[in-house]
C-alpha cells in the first residue's frame, strides 16, 4: 500500500527531472508538469482521505502516515485541501508558461518546487517545514532569476530573507520543547511568539521585509513571479495555520495578533501607496499582492473563526487576478519589450486582448467588482465593519478600502496610459513603433486571456463555487473558537 503522501511529494521530484532532461522542449515540458500538477491536485481534492483506492493497480492512502528518517508525514484535511489547490493552480501556470516563455528551468524547478512544500506542509515537527521551504526558496530564487539573466536584485533579496527566517524557526523549536516542560513560563512564551513573528514575516514579505516584491516582479517573468507569490506564499500561510493548531497555546496569546494587526496595517498601507505612484504593471502586480497579504494580516488578527475564513478566501481568489495581469505582462513585454505605462501607450489599439488582460488583472488585484479578487477584499472589509467586540474595527474597513482605492487608481493610470489616442503613438519610444506590433496578437495567447478571464468573472459574479473547498479547509482548523 503506498501512502498519499509519498504520492504527493515523490511524484513531483520525479517529474521534474524528466521535464529537467526535456527541457528544450517547452511545450511538452508544459504539458508534462501541467498533466502531473493538474492529476496529483484533482487527486488531493477528490480522493478520500480515510479509505483505501486503486490507482493503476496500486493501493493508494491519501490519509495513511509515513516515516522518513525518523520524522513522521502526515496529511491533514486542511493540508490535503490547500495542497490540492495549489497543484492545480500551478497547472494553470504551467499552461500558460508553455506560451509565455518564463525560462527553460520553470517548469522542472516548479515541479521540485511542488514537491518540497507538500513536504514542508505534512511533516512534523515545524522546524522541518521551515527547513524545507527554505530549500523550496532557493530553487524558486533560480525560477525567477532564469528567465532574465543578469538582472538578479529581485531574486537575491528573496534569497537572502527567505534564508534569514529559518534561524527563527530553529529558535522557536527548542524554545517550543522547553514551553512543553515549563507551560507556565510567561516569559518563555513570549519568546516563542517573538521568535515566530519574525521567521513568518520575513517568509511573508511584510513591511519592512518587502524589498524584494517590487524588484522581483519587475525584473523576472510574470508567470515566474505569480509562482512565487501565489504558490510559494500560499503554503507559509498554511504554514501558519498548521502551527497555530499543533499548538493552541499560541492562539490564545494576544501579542501575536496585536502585531498582526499592526504590520498588517502598515503592510496594506505600503502596498497600496506603492501601487497607487507606480508607473509599471509589474510594480501593480508585486505592490498589490503585498497590499494583500496586509488585508489578509489584518483580518486574521481578529482571532476569530470568520477572519480566519476570509484569510483563506482571499488566498483561495488571489492567483487569479495575478494570472490574468501576469497574462498582459508576458504579451506586452514580448511586443513592446516592456510592462512600463508609458511604452505601452496606445497599446489598447493594436493589441486589445494584451490590453484587457492588463486592465482587467489590475483591477481584480485590487479588488474591485465583478471580479474575483473582490470577493476576498469585501469579506475582509465586511469582516472589519461588523467584527465585535473591538471598537475601532470600522476604522480598519476604511483603511481597507483605502488601499483597494490605492491599487486601483494605479491600474487605472495604466488603463490611461493604454487606451491613449494613436495620434500620441508618435512620440512613444520605439518598441511600439516596431514592426513586431503590426503583427496580430498570438491565437494561443487569446484564448488563454479569454480563458483566464472567464475564470475570474465566473468566480467574481458565482464566489459560492469555492464554498465546498473553504468549508473543508476550515473544518481542520479549530485553533478559533467561533465568533
């Protein structure tokens, strides 16, 4: 009988040495990570997890543990939830990466990527999850820095602080060990709390530890960096979440989630007025994820149940405003050779279905409606207006919206920028004046933008299709009593 989690974590590693030997061979490479991606998720979403299956004559466990070297892997219901999300959302990535080009190396190094966090989120205990993200984070560094040689600001500040937060953690599991033998040392676990709220905001990229986002975004291939900011992030939130259940202790010391409040706030804040003076799609996509991680911070600061599942929704709707931005991104920097407003203006006229990616993306990374990155800002600024019995919350839903303001008049200033008259075309740099612009915009690309943006209207105007998989998330997690 092979266990689910041997599954999970060995299939990915081997896939991406096959896709490392065939990797001049984009669009197979592609095929092959998204057809191992896209089995192994639907797999985790749908096979169950306490009952024996056939798969290819094997007998398969999803909910069987398993030993490797002494440490124990176990896959909970939560971490099979989020695992199965994040597999099929890097499917999507690696479709859309066999067309967009995001380096030779992307497909193969998010494949081992993949493997890694499944493996970081179902060993115990937690400083090996911190070990092993750390090890994902180096290859994700080399995934961004691949596709752009030479420009490496972006991907060396990741590595340098993703490097930083696992002495953290290392620091946090003894001081965890010597908690469980003196549970009434106050001091001691403020330590652990301490300890913890540094490793996670450096993992996270919160304020003042957001130097990369900006940099990477703009220096690395777009889908290379959705990866790292919807996949790789996602499984530190889980990460998060797992740590707070193995130890309800910590749920119950309010410091912890003061500082999230606090940090979340100024990370929203950051975010949305990096994105409000940007002048870049790429700095919309990285500034308005980091707004994003603020809102989400602030709301699960309020240490309830509804918070936690408004963070969830909001990780759950995040990838795919990112997508459909990363989508305009690739296509306007192989025509025009930049994501830069002004080189790109006019765009709207010669290339519309770059220009709506780009439009559209931005204004789903910012929340605003029909699209799916408003259903995870309005719970959180419903969450914020009515949550009890704290008195300045309503303050927090109008920061909030500020932000949402922030992000989106950024993406409009692109928008003007785009839909600019042709007569301005004549004073624009050259890329635009190329010939390469008269060409039509590539059929596969169309229908992935058109694919991708059905995803996020459906999900934007339909939000209750994801209801299923958030129920079953937060029914692994109780570390919340219920508002």
């Amino acid at each position: 009988m092979i266990a689910g989690v041997f599954v999970l974590i060995g299939v990915p590693l081997v896939a991406a040495v096959v896709t490392f030997v065939f990797r001049r061979l984009q669009t197979l490479v592609a095929l092959i990570a998204a057809a191992v991606a896209a089995v192994l998720g639907a797999g985790a979403l749908w096979l169950p997890l306490g009952q024996v299956v056939q798969v290819g004559g094997r007998q398969v466990a999803l909910g069987e543990p398993m030993q490797v070297l002494g440490r124990q892997l176990v896959l909970t219901g939560g971490d099979r939830q989020a695992l199965g999300w994040m597999f099929v959302v890097s499917a999507a990535l690696f479709l859309i990466g066999g067309r967009a080009r995001p380096g030779t190396a992307f497909f193969s190094l998010g494949l081992a990527i993949l493997g890694l966090v499944s493996a970081a989120l179902v060993v115990q205990p937690f400083l090996y999850s911190a070990l092993l993200l750390t090890i994902a984070a180096i290859l994700a560094a080399i995934l961004v820095q691949e596709g752009t040689p030479g420009r490496t600001r972006g991907a060396f500040r990741y590595l340098v602080l993703m490097t930083l937060a696992l002495p953290t953690f290392l620091v946090a599991g003894s001081l965890v060990d010597l908690y469980a033998i003196n549970p009434t040392d106050i001091g001691l676990a403020r330590s652990v709390v301490l300890a913890l709220t540094g490793g996670f905001a450096l993992l996270l990229g919160v304020v003042p530890f957001h130097i990369w986002i900006g940099p990477m975004a703009e220096e690395s291939p777009p889908i290379a960096s959705v990866f790292v900011l919807a996949v790789v992030n996602s499984a530190v939130w889980f990460m998060l979440f797992d740590i707070l259940q193995a130890y309800p202790w910590l749920a119950a010391q309010p410091d912890i989630f003061r500082a999230m409040q606090l940090v979340g706030l100024l990370t929203a804040a950051v975010g949305g007025v990096l994105a409000f003076s940007s002048y870049d799609f790429a700095h919309v996509l990285g500034y308005g994820a980091l707004a994003d991680y603020g809102c989400a911070l602030v709301a699960l600061s309020t240490r309830t149940s509804a918070g936690l599942g408004v963070v969830m929704l909001a990780t759950l709707m995040r990838p795919v405003g990112l997508a459909i931005l990363a989508l305009g991104m690739a296509l306007a920097r192989e025509r025009a050779h930049s994501s830069e407003f002004e080189k790109l203006s006019g765009l709207a006229w010669s290339s519309p279905w770059t220009a709506a990616a780009l439009i559209v993306g931005g204004f789903s990374v910012a929340g605003l409606p029909p699209l799916a990155g408003f259903v995870g800002r309005w719970a959180e600024v419903r969450l914020m207006a009515t949550a009890q019995p704290a008195a300045d919350l309503p303050i927090y839903a109008l920061a909030i919206l500020a932000v949402t303001v922030g992000v989106a008049a950024g993406a409009l200033r692109g928008m003007d920028f785009l839909l600019a008259a042709p007569a301005h075309q004549a004073a624009t740099p050259a890329p635009l004046a190329s010939l390469r612009l008269a060409a039509r915009e590539p059929r596969l690309m169309i229908a992935l933008i058109m694919a991708v943006l059905a995803v996020g209207f459906v999900l934007g105007l339909f939000p209750g299709i994801v209801d299923t998989a958030l129920r079953a998330i937060l029914s692994s997690y109780t570390f919340f009593s219920s508002p």
